[in-house]
C-alpha cells in the first residue's frame, strides 16, 4: 500500500470478506473523505442478503458511501460459474459508474486480490496449458470501459491481512463457497499453497516475478502482433490478407491471428483450432480453396476480396 497512488476519489470494491475489509480500511485511513465502496450482490448464495447487511453496517461505521449492486451472476449452458460472475461484477462497475455520485468516483476502482490470489491464477493457468498472456497472471493495473482499476495487494500473504484485522479487532464476512473444494481454484488454496509454503517458502515473492516477466514478454508479442496487422490487413475493413499473411513465419502468424480475433472480436481460438487455421493458410494457393473453421465462439472462413483473398470471423 505504501507505493499505491491511485488517482481520487477512489472506489473499493468490498464483498465484506478479509481481503476487501483490510484494503477498504486502509484506504479510508490513508484517504480519508475521498474513497466509497461498491458492493456485488450475486444473488448466488442464500447468505448474500446478511453479506450485504453486514457491509452497509462496516461502511456506516467507519464513514464511507457505499453503492450495492444486484447483478445476475447465473452461468449460461457452457460459461463457467467464476467467469460469469467475473463478467457481472465488471458490468455492475461499469453501470455504477454511471450513476450520478457515483460517476467520479469510479473512474478508478481498487480490488482486493493478494499474493495468494496471483499464485493461484498462475497455477490455474500452467494447469491449462497456458500461453504467455495466461501465465502473466494478473496484473496490477489495467483499464477497461473508461475505468482504471487496481491491485495494490498483489504483493501481500492473505494470511497477513487476516492478521492485521485480527489485531484491529476488524470483524468481517467468510464465504462458505470458499471452502468447496469442486472448484479447482479453492483445491489449489487448500491443497497446493501449503505444500509450496513447506518446500519454497519465498513461493509468492518468486512466482510473481515469473508472471511479471511472462507479462513483459507478452507486451513485447502484442507489438509485434499491432505491427504485423498494419502490414497484412486489407484496404478494405481489417481483415488480413492471406498472402500477405503467409509471408510471415508460422509463429508470427499465429501471433498476430489470436491478437487480431481477440481484439477485433473478443474471441481467443483454442491451440488445436489455431493449428488447423494456420494449416489451412498454409495450404490456400489457389482461388478455389475454402477456408471454414471453428475458431472460438464463431467460425474463421476465405473470403474473396479485391486485391486478394481475406479472412473474415462471424458468429452465426
């Protein structure tokens, strides 16, 4: 917290669990009159309304505004539970940003994650076979829908701001999903960390700066990926040009498809589907030659252009 400067006011995100307690409580203390909390009601759970309760009373006790939000946090057929309540919370941020008040406010937003959270969404990610976007974990900073968010606790054990609410005599809220040892990320937390902590104590501090340096590696990739697309996308619209395309190496051109899909569309292929896109690209030297792939939430497929052949991505 000591290097954390965000610009004010600042809005906490607050579940009422120990992680976002202990950043809300010393925000308010370092800041005091410029930070508020917003609150997700997911709805998921049938102690979400004592969740909510609790928060408004922690909030009114140490002087701070806080906005709740109801959201859906429900999956849809073929979307996991966390990525649909990831999805909700950034859109119930969003739209609380729009309110009124609330408008200054959260154009800069904290969240609690730690050092424990960070090792665990490396894990996650080398469990899934994982590129260097993945394997950079999370990230301090990064902006989306026009707000900046932050992490200033990516450095610091949970175990450590446990201890300093239980100093404070600080109550806060345990969610029992926590404990559920179906999802793969609680299994982690009960199972992994404490093997890692008896076998590499230093775990947190060194696998954090392997995320940090798969983080680089991958800024480095995404230029590469923003100069390769301005040199093969067609005149019209941007869409590569598949000629233009294979005059880059294999490893280059997948580069620059997973850049141009995620950020064009907002879809990320899998491994086998970007293998067999690019063996398709390889192979088109004719007019004739179809292109037609799944690729992510839609299909990757030759279209005939003016100055030659293109690929375009839909969703039927």
């Amino acid at each position: 917290m000591a290097h954390f400067t965000p610009d004010l006011p600042l809005a906490v995100a607050y579940s009422g669990g120990a992680d976002s307690t202990a950043l809300l409580l010393a925000c308010a203390e370092k800041w005091p009159g410029q930070i508020s909390a917003i609150h997700i009601h997911h709805g998921l759970q049938a102690a979400a309304n004592d969740f909510e309760l609790h928060c408004r009373a922690f909030c009114a006790q140490i002087g701070v505004p806080l906005a709740v939000k109801s959201v859906n946090a429900h999956p849809v057929p073929g979307q996991s539970p966390e990525d649909a309540a990831r999805r909700a919370r950034y859109e119930a941020f969003r739209a609380v940003g729009q309110e009124g008040s609330a408008q200054e406010a959260t154009k800069n937003i904290a969240i609690a994650q730690h050092a424990d959270d960070q090792v665990e969404t490396l894990l996650l990610a080398l469990s899934r076979g994982a590129g260097l976007a993945g394997l950079s974990a999370m990230p301090a900073h990064w902006q989306r829908d026009g707000i900046n968010y932050h992490r200033p606790l990516l450095q610091v054990p949970g175990a450590e701001l446990r201890r300093w609410l239980q100093e404070r005599g600080v109550a806060f809220v345990t969610d029992p999903t926590n404990s559920n040892e179906h999802y793969t990320r609680n299994r982690i937390r009960a199972r992994l960390l404490p093997v890692l902590e008896t076998a590499f104590p230093a775990f947190r501090e060194t696998f954090a700066r392997s995320a940090s340096h798969a983080a680089q590696a991958q800024e480095v990739l995404t230029d590469v990926a923003i100069q390769d697309l301005a040199l093969i996308v067609s005149l019209i619209g941007q869409a590569p040009n598949i000629a233009k395309l294979q005059t880059l190496s294999r490893p280059r051109q997948a580069n620059v498809l997973r850049h141009w899909l995620k950020t064009m569309f907002q879809t990320v292929p899998s491994t086998a589907q970007l293998d067999e896109l690019l063996d398709q690209i390889s192979a088109c030297t004719t007019r004739g030659h179809q292109i037609h792939i799944k690729v992510g939430a839609g299909f990757v497929r030759r279209l005939a252009q003016r100055g030659g052949a293109v690929l375009d991505w839909y969703n039927p």
